[in-house]
C-alpha cells in the first residue's frame, strides 16, 4: 500500500448521525481509488475499532449555479467517493471529542 490518504475526512449529516446511533454505521468520504480492504483497514488503524462491513459507492458531481451582479456563474461540485463502515457491536467513534 503507498502513502496515499485513503479517508480524506467524516460525513456530518443528520442521515450519518442517525445511522451512527441506530446502527453503528458510519461514513467517510475515501480516496476514489480505495477500495474496501484499504478502506476497512484504515478505520481500524486510526480509530482503534472493529470493522465489520465496508459498503462504497460514489456520487455524482452535480451542476451548480449563482447569482452574482455580473450574472449567473455555473460550475460543478466535484465527484467522490463515499464509504459507509459498519464496526462491530458495542463499538463507536467519537468525531467530536469533549466538545
């Protein structure tokens, strides 16, 4: 494996933080070119947990548009890779810390 940063950082959304407490899932945006065995292996190694599951899927870029006073700008949201991990029972991450 090279040293290539295969989780570029967690997903914060309210769908993440109800499938983080209901089912001990979580997600992470990954490297395009990770798969699941790199994947699954990077969450253990940095957050010292089981992984039971690694469920990947990549979304789209979508198109997007503003108004300015020059006009209407479009542009693109970039491509990514996302990554769902499920860790075993009784286990959990703590992205947040003692805030």
């Amino acid at each position: 494996m090279s040293n290539k940063i295969i989780l570029v950082k967690p997903l914060i959304t309210e769908k993440a933080d109800t499938l983080a407490e209901s089912k001990s899932q979580y997600t992470f945006v990954v490297d395009k070119g990770a798969n699941k065995i790199e994947i699954r292996k990077a969450v253990e190694q940095l957050y010292t947990v089981n992984v039971e599951g690694v469920n990947t899927m990549i979304i789209a870029g979508k198109r997007k548009s503003r108004n300015t006073k020059r006009g209407v700008l479009h542009g693109r949201k970039a491509t990514y890779k996302k990554a769902i991990v499920t860790l075993a029972a009784g286990e959990s991450i703590d992205f947040f810390g003692d805030i």
